[in-house]
C-alpha cells in the first residue's frame, strides 16, 4: 500500500489517480459538511453516505478520525487563505481585505465543531496552530499592505493585530453582530488613513 500523509495526498513523489482525487475531494467536502452540523464525533457512515464511497475508502485515506479532521482543517483553512489573492485581483485594495475578512470569520465561526478537537491536547492537532498561522498570516499581510499602499487603511496595523481582535468579535451564533463588528474594524483602519 503506498505510503500517505496525514491529508490523505500520497507521499510526495507519487501522482494521485484523479478517480481517487475525486473520492478525497468528495470525502473531505463530506467531512466538513457533517462537522459543522454534528460536531466531530459523527459518525463515519454519515460522511461516507454524503461523499458517496464506502468506509474502506475513507480508512484507506484516512486510517484515524484525527487524520480526517486534521485534513479537514488543512482544507479549510488552505481555500480560506487562497480566497485572499483571489480577491486581491477583482476588488479594490480596502474593499478585498474586508471580504476577506468576513470570508474568514465565517470560516471560524464554521469550525466551532471542530474546536473541542483542536484544544483537545491530542498530539495529532499540535501542528494545526502553525499551520493555520502559516497560512493566513501572508495571506492577511498582502491585503494589509495593498490596502495602506492604496492609502485605505493605516500602516500601522499587523496581521497579528487585526488576527487577536476578529477573535473577540466573531459570534457563531450571531452572524449579522459579526458583519457589524467587521464594519466598525475595518472604519477604524481608515481612521487617520
């Protein structure tokens, strides 16, 4: 059996058949859906019902549940960062940061079932904390810096900065408190712009 990562991707060097691509893909957008709504103790056959492959497949990929939802995270977490540039290149500097924004804390807001995993002290989720930093943080840094090049924002806020404070406004519960508090931040980066 060749050897895998964590994500479920083959060893580095080897090809994935693009039928294979199809059930990890499939299994992953699964995974996520029945996480959000169940939490991450669902159970396997609701993931491998929705993704439309057999458990044999999803153990192939995914030998623990903690490799599943650290690939999950992985996922998530890669489309949120890549949506950056994305729309860095169709809007404005200060109107792409503040999309971006909220595309970002409704992917936070999302994985609140995946939180008690993460936090769990399972050695299996050590590496997410960096890996999530590892992402977003260029990520965010180039919106930042296109935004104060464009003479949007202020030049003095970090990615670190604005990261600690969309912690302490995002409401799961409450998106529509979320996009308000999201507004107010971001009126307060054009302040002394």
């Amino acid at each position: 059996m060749p050897e895998r990562s964590t994500t479920g991707e083959p060893a580095p060097g080897r090809r994935m058949r693009p039928d294979v691509r199809r059930s990890l893909d499939a299994l992953l957008t699964a995974a996520a859906e029945v996480f959000e709504a169940e939490g991450v103790d669902a159970p396997v056959r609701r993931i491998t019902a929705k993704a439309g492959v057999g458990a044999g497949t999803l153990y192939r990929h995914f030998p623990q549940r903690s490799d599943l939802i650290t690939a999950v995270f992985r996922n998530e977490v890669d489309a949120c960062a890549a949506a950056a540039p994305a729309l860095a290149a169709r809007y404005e500097p200060v109107e792409a940061l503040e999309r971006w924004l909220h595309r970002f804390t409704r992917f936070i807001a999302a994985k609140q079932g995946l939180k008690a995993a993460l936090h769990s002290g399972d050695c299996a989720y050590e590496s997410l904390p960096g890996y999530f930093r590892e992402r977003f943080v260029p990520a965010l840094t180039r919106l930042l810096d296109a935004a104060a090049a464009a003479g949007g924002i202020r030049s003095d806020v970090t990615p670190d900065d604005l990261l600690q404070a969309l912690s302490s406004i995002i409401d799961p519960d409450d998106p529509e408190y979320t996009r308000r508090m999201i507004g107010l931040l971001v009126d307060g980066l054009r302040y002394r712009a």
